[in-house]
C-alpha cells in the first residue's frame, strides 16, 4: 500500500538545518558587523552614524513599500535581509557621503540589485555592491572623498598613495571605508559567522589565496594588499553571500580565486586603486556557468 509522502517547500534562499530562517542568518550578519560597525562610528563621528542609518532606513522602507505593491507585506524589518544589504553598503561607501546620496544608492541596492531580478534569493549580483558601483560611477569625486580617523581633513588612503602602518590598517586607524578599515574586527565578526555556521572556508581562503598568489607577481606587498581595501569584508562577507555564490564546492574554491586574481589585475593594472567591488561583481556575473559546470548530482544519478 503506498505511503502519502508530504513535501515541504519554500522560496528561496534554502538553509541548512533545523529551525533556520532567513531572519535567524541576518541576525548573524548583522551581529557579526556590529564591531566594525561601531568602530567605524568611534572612528569617523557621528554623521558616519547618520549614514549607517540612512542606508537601512531607507533600504527597509524601500523593501516596504515594493512588497506591498506585490501584496506581499512582511512589514518594516521583515525577513532582515534590507537590513543587511543596507549595512553592507553604509560600511562600503565613505564615511562623509553626502546623506542623499547614501539614501540613493540603498535604493538602487534594494530596487535594482534585489527586486529587478525577483527578490531575495534570485539576485545575480550582491545588491550592496552593486548600489556602491552606481555611486562610483555617478558621483566619483564623493565616493573618492576619504577622511582620516578622528579627524575632519580630506587625505588619501593606503591604495590612493598614503601612509599607514600594518597595525594602523590591522586595527583600522586610516583613511577608508566606513567599516571596512579594521580588519581586525571584521576578521572577530567573520570567526563568529563560522563559529554559527553561517559561512564556509573555501570562498575566503581561496579569495586570499589569490591575494597571496598574486601580489608578487606584480611586484606588490602581499600583507598591504590584504590589509589595505576591502580585502576583507569582501571575502568573509560579500563573496560569501549565499545566494550570489557558487553551490559546489570546486566551484565555491574558483570563484575566490577568480575574486582574488581579478582584485589584483584591477588594483595593479587597471586606473583605479581598489579592484574588490568590481571583483566581486564580476565573478557573480559567472556564478551560473559554475554552477552549471560543477552542478550536484541528483540521487542516483551516474
């Protein structure tokens, strides 16, 4: 006598483990984030606080108002991804981004970057990356626009010709990036997503292996290239985006190493000194094709 057999689905990303939600893993980010978060507020002043909430504010309501055109209310925070992509790009863009500007780009991260292809779970590109990249090549001047730490004067940073020390990029005392100038404490929140299980190894260390492989083929300082930039809020925390990156394994491993090497070819052969944003966005753009060339196999498939 045959069994009836009930089959659970969902939109999606598909997690992992009992009792996962999608809310449960951007709690994570988020507390993850908190520490260069906080630091990048210490550091910058109180206005980079008005862009960190500026960017999820408006990324919320912007997730808001689309999901009730769809009539499909989750309310304001609802599953916490806007939240999430709304922090990544407040911790990406310079702490002195003039506040419209910051409230425009989240939009873009939320519009474009998420609901142009779908919605959660079926975005190509990394919607946080992809709202900096419109900043970038809209207002340029702005986004190139760096304040040192505890100071209101314009200077360079490390890959725009400044000088820092390692510890002073270690600990995230430079001219950068709201949040991505510690790496330190980027690196405290990355042990927490893996201690949570939230990411694996393979994109990371492949991503710095690509780094390490290939700095001194163009003659660069492997430890400045990884502590300078956004080294590594990219590769623990924008590559490693679940629904941007490969599923298998091998080709979770190419797509660091294609993060790393293009990281290198942009900062040391192109005109502009960072080269993780287009990266990054670059290789999610092959994610189909690896997916496809390294698919899992269905059970009981040859």
């Amino acid at each position: 006598m045959a069994q009836k057999v009930e089959l659970a689905w969902s939109l999606p990303p598909h997690l992992p483990g009992d009792g996962d939600t999608t809310l449960k893993v951007m709690t994570d980010v988020l507390i993850a984030l908190a520490p260069a978060t906080i630091a990048g507020i210490v550091f910058f002043g109180v206005y980079s606080a008005a862009v960190v909430v500026v960017s999820m504010l408006t990324a919320a309501i912007v997730e808001a108002l689309y999901l009730r055109r769809s009539f499909t209310p989750r309310g304001l925070i609802g599953d916490g991804s806007p939240l999430v992509a709304g922090l990544l790009l407040a911790l990406v863009v310079p702490p002195s981004l003039p506040l419209p500007l910051v409230a425009l780009g989240s939009a873009v991260a939320m519009l474009v970057g998420k609901h142009f292809f779908g919605g959660i779970g079926r975005n190509i590109f990394n919607p946080a990356l992809l709202g900096r990249a419109f900043l970038f090549v809209v207002w340029p001047r702005q986004m190139a626009t760096w304040t040192p730490p505890l100071d209101g004067t314009t200077t360079a940073t490390p890959l725009g010709g400044g000088e820092a020390s390692y510890l002073d990029m270690f600990l995230g005392t430079i001219p950068g990036s709201l949040g991505e100038t510690s790496a330190l404490l980027l690196l405290i929140g990355a042990a927490y997503l893996f201690y949570r299980g939230r990411i694996g190894w393979r994109i990371p260390a492949s991503f710095i292996a690509g780094i390490v492989i290939f700095a001194p083929i163009f003659g660069g300082d492997i430890l400045f290239h990884l502590l300078a930039g956004g080294v590594v809020i990219g590769a623990f925390y924008m590559a490693t985006d679940m629904v941007t990156s490969p599923v298998q394994p091998t080709g979770q491993i190419l797509f660091g190493l294609g993060c790393g090497i293009a990281t290198m070819v942009i900062r040391e052969l192109a005109g502009l000194p960072e080269g993780v944003m287009y990266a990054i966005l670059l290789m999610n753009a092959l994610v189909p094709l690896l997916d496809r060339f390294f698919r899992v196999k269905t059970l009981g498939e040859a």
